[in-house]
C-alpha cells in the first residue's frame, strides 16, 4: 500500500490506515538515522523547497535534515530574506519556486488553510508544517510515533491536551490523530482557551487540571504562548502557572508510568516544572529525534514519481 | 495484472532446495576455511530465509554460528523516481559492524542484478566490508548490469517474460520453485 495523495495537509483527511502506513514508515528511516553515515539515496535528484512565513528553527532544521538524509536538495526561504518584503504574495512565491521545478514545497505560514491554497496552485507535492490555528500534521505524527515507540497502545489510551487549545495547531491535529486511532483525549485548561466546538471532535473538555490527570497515560503539554498575554486570556503568567502548569505533584495523580510530552520550545516553569521536564517520564527529546524520522517517511512517502 | 491462466513448470522440488543450500553451505565453508570474519545478509524477503536456512546448515556442519543481517534494499532502488508508488519499506536489521567482515549476500533469484547493485550500495552505506560475495539459490541469466553469483543453487535458462517463483515453507508454501509462463 503507498499515500494515494500529492500532499499532505492535514490529520483531519487521512484514514487511520495512512496513519500507520506513515508510522510503520518511519520505523524505518530511524533505523537510518541510528546509522554512522546518515544517508540514503531515495530521492536523490529531487528538489525540498523549506517556505517559512512564521520563525521556526525545530520544525525547519528536522525538514531540513531529513530531506538531506534521503539525498534530496534543501533550498529554505524564510520570511525575512525572501521577497514577500518586497510585497509578492505567497501564491506568486509558490509559482516562482516551482518554476524553478521544486518537487516537495513544506510550508509554514501564519494563515489558516495557507496550505491547502498553495497545494491547489501548484504542481508539487505541499507539506503543511503548521497553518495558523489549524494544523501542524508531522507534529501528531511523531507524536503518535512517540507513544507507538513506548509500546502504548492507541485505542483505549487516556491523553490529556494541557494548555491554550483554541490557538494550537498542535492540538487540533492530535486530537484528529488520536480520536481516529481510538484514544480517548480529554482536553484542559482556562475557559477562555477551550474553544465552544471542541467537544464535537469527540473530546472531553476539563477546567481543572487535577480532574483531568486523574489516570491518564500520556499528558501532552502545549507551550504557552507568552505573546499573547497582552489578550486578556488569563490574568497572569503566575496564576495560570499555578492552575495549569505540570509539577511533580500532579503528575502522581496520573497513572504509574505516564509519558510526558511537549512540542517545544518549552516554558520552564511556565507551563512545566523543570524536574518534570527533565524527568524520565519526558520524552520531548525522543519527540525531537523522532521527528526527523516521521518527516522522512512523508517526505519518502509524498515523492514517488509524479 | 498478472494473467488469469498461467503455465507452471517445476524445475526444483524441496529435495533439490535443500540440497542446494547444503552445497552451497560447504562451498562457504570451504571457500572461507571456517566462519571466521564471516556473515550472511539476507535481501529481503525472500533471502532473508535462505540466509538463515544457510546459517542452520553451516552450524550443523562446522558447530560454529554464522552471524545474519537483513537487508532492505528499496531506499537504494533506481527506479524510485519512475515508479507511480513508493513500495513500502521494510526495516533493515543488521546487528554488527560490516567494516572488514567477508559479507555473503544471499538473495533467491538472480536476473538483471539491479537488486543485488541495490544491495551493495546498500552494504557500503553501512561500513567497509573485506569482500562482498553473492550466493543465490536460482540464476535466471538476462543480466542487465556486470554482476556474477560466486555460489549457485542451480542455473535455469528463462525467456525474458517468463516469471521465476520461490515457494518457501516461511512463507506457507510448500519449498520449491518454478516457471510461469504467460499463455497466449
């Protein structure tokens, strides 16, 4: 079976069966990256444009590295450099870039459905690496790929989603990812980050952090973001500590063995203890490494012959 | 699509696998004066268990073990950026260090040698072996690169259309192999 597709856009299209074809794949390409020389030739001869409208060094450098270890070429535009200073609109930059025959286009941009536009313009394949508030699809990949490592079993897994749910593209494409494998995802935090439709995407909302913990087995921890604390969304970084942040503590009112997960970069102290940030429940860093993983085996995946 | 109506010839039973893979099995063994520096890769999938068929032998034979990798040959494909879809991978498990080993790739059917180019680029990714050789259990001719097996389990003359099966009892079957012919 192969991704019957030309992009990649979102979680919400995708059939469980191209989840695990995409985890399954990837198992192979870290089997790769473990080796000495970190390379294959799959896609030599191809060409991976990195367009970024937003700063990003994680997700940037892991498209980066893993279209290098299958032997394609990287070229990246970021928003600072490019021409959209100069006023061209993203859709010219997309016809300007596949003019000079890109065959992959990974694109992070500030607009919702950025993506999906861009995918309907041009000929090469898109990749959405984060549209706005609606998705960043890799990222559940490797996170699915993360827990799938740790031997954690999709259907029936209790997650919690900790944090700001109505500005996480993080959290809307887990909570895609996880519901269609059969998780059981509740979701927590300040009412005025809890967004009124999240309970029809088959999620259970929580106010109280401590109610939400109560026997999960993955906690996913989003970042708070700082900048946006001049909104009016929670009276101070303090107090919303102190209700939504993940100590030592409370991480005890989880089941024994629970895995702590964060997308990065993360707020020490903010919305996660350091001791738990750096405990042996964490496997942030995993995420990290698996990423270039899970981002090979789309890539691997999106390129066969068009 | 494959043909509704195929003619199926047997041109090796499972008495004549399993002698082969014992011949074969001595050759190494006196090729190589023992097991020492030795190990067999095995292309997946069916190699992988003529591989370990052979490392059975060799141990029965010489009392000492043989070590087996498993070799995934598609990332090194030359056809990837022509086909429609990507075949899946599989995982490749080679548990030791390639660097200065005498690697025996062991594959079931030699025909153009386009797997087995695969198959080493794949292996020099990995390290520097000693010496890469090639045991198969069937060469087919038709060869379209400069490749040579260095042990055979028989040689069997095919026209180009005609498709050369491996039946292995690891993949349920019954072990033996034969020709399909396409019917007109």
């Amino acid at each position: 079976m192969s991704l019957k597709r030309k992009d990649l856009l979102n979680i919400a299209s995708l059939d469980p069966e191209e989840i695990r074809l995409i985890l399954e794949t990837a198992d192979s390409f870290k089997e790769v990256s473990g080796r000495e020389i970190k390379k294959v030739p799959a896609l030599r001869g191809k060409t991976v444009v990195n367009l970024f409208f937003e700063p990003s060094t994680r997700t940037r450098t892991s498209f980066e590295l893993a279209a290098k270890r299958l032997s394609a070429d990287v070229i990246n535009f970021s928003i600072a450099t490019s021409s959209v200073v100069k006023g061209e609109t993203l859709l010219d930059t997309a016809r300007n870039i596949e003019a000079m025959q890109a065959d992959i286009i990974v694109l992070r941009h500030p607009a919702a459905g950025a993506a999906e536009a861009l995918a309907r313009t041009v000929k090469s394949s898109v990749i959405n690496a984060g549209d706005g508030w609606h998705e960043h699809p890799t990222q559940a990949l490797l996170d699915l790929f993360t827990l799938r490592e740790k031997k954690l079993e999709f259907k029936g897994l209790q997650v919690a989603i900790v944090g700001d749910l109505a500005h996480s593209r993080v959290a809307r494409s887990n909570i895609y990812a996880l519901t269609k494998l059969g998780a059981e995802v509740r979701v927590v935090g300040p009412p005025t980050m809890i967004p009124a439709y999240l309970d029809r995407l088959g999620v259970k909302v929580y106010y109280h952090l401590d109610e939400a913990l109560r026997g999960v087995q993955v906690i996913m921890m989003l970042r708070l973001q700082l900048e946006r604390q001049g909104r009016a969304l929670f009276p101070s970084i303090r107090e919303y500590s102190r209700l939504y942040g993940l100590t030592a503590e409370r991480l005890q009112l989880a089941e024994s063995g629970a895995v702590v997960m964060h997308p990065g970069p993360i707020n020490r102290g903010v919305e996660i203890a350091p001791d738990v940030a750096d405990s042996l429940a964490s496997v942030i860093l995993a995420q990290v490494t698996n990423g270039v993983a899970v981002r090979m085996s789309v890539l691997y995946l999106l390129s066969g012959g068009n | 699509m494959k043909q509704a109506q195929q003619h199926e010839k047997l041109v090796m039973d499972a008495n004549d696998v399993a002698r082969a893979l014992t011949r074969i099995a001595h050759e190494i063994l006196e090729r190589h004066k023992g097991t020492k520096n030795l190990a067999l890769v095995g292309i997946r999938t069916g190699g992988v268990h003529l591989a370990h068929r052979l490392a059975q032998r060799i141990q029965e034979i010489e009392q000492s073990q043989v070590v087996i990798g498993e070799l995934d040959i598609t990332l090194y494909r030359d056809d990837l950026s022509v086909r429609k879809d990507q075949p899946v991978l599989r995982k490749t498990s080679i548990p030791f260090n390639v660097t200065d080993l005498i690697i025996v790739l062991v594959d079931d059917v030699l025909f153009t040698g386009r797997t087995i180019r695969a198959a080493m680029d794949g292996l020099m990714d990995l390290g520097r072996p000693a010496e890469i050789q090639l045991a198969v259990l069937v060469d087919r001719g038709h060869r379209q690169l400069p490749i040579k097996a260095n042990y055979i389990g028989k040689n069997i003359p095919t026209a180009r259309d005609e498709e050369v099966r491996v039946c292995l009892e690891e993949l349920g079957e019954e072990d033996r192999v034969v020709i399909l012919k396409p019917t007109a």
